[in-house]
C-alpha cells in the first residue's frame, strides 16, 4: 500500500475489483492503466480487457 501511495484508488475502481474478486469469471474492460497495479487480496492481477493488454 505505501509503494503506490500515490496512486490512489477512485470509487468507482474499487468498486469493480471488489466486483471482480467476488466472481473470479469477471474481466474488467478499462481504458485506465492502473489497473495493471491493482490486485486481488491472494496477489494476483484482475483479468482486464484493455487496449494496453497483451
């Protein structure tokens, strides 16, 4: 939580990974990069559909 102090989280993006971790089928579609920072509370990323995704 220190390490990306500074980039906090909005509302709105919690409320969809607190979607996405209560049903693992979820994959968020997002035009925002931070969400390649997020992750669930076991450490692993959320599934996102984004341009910026390989």
């Amino acid at each position: 939580m220190q390490r990306y102090a500074n980039v906090p989280m909005s509302f709105a993006d919690a409320s969809l990974m607190m979607h996405a971790e209560a049903l693992p089928q979820t994959c968020i579609f997002t035009l925002d990069k931070d969400f390649t920072i997020y992750r669930h509370a076991d450490g692993k990323p959320p599934k996102l559909l984004a341009p910026f995704v390989e």
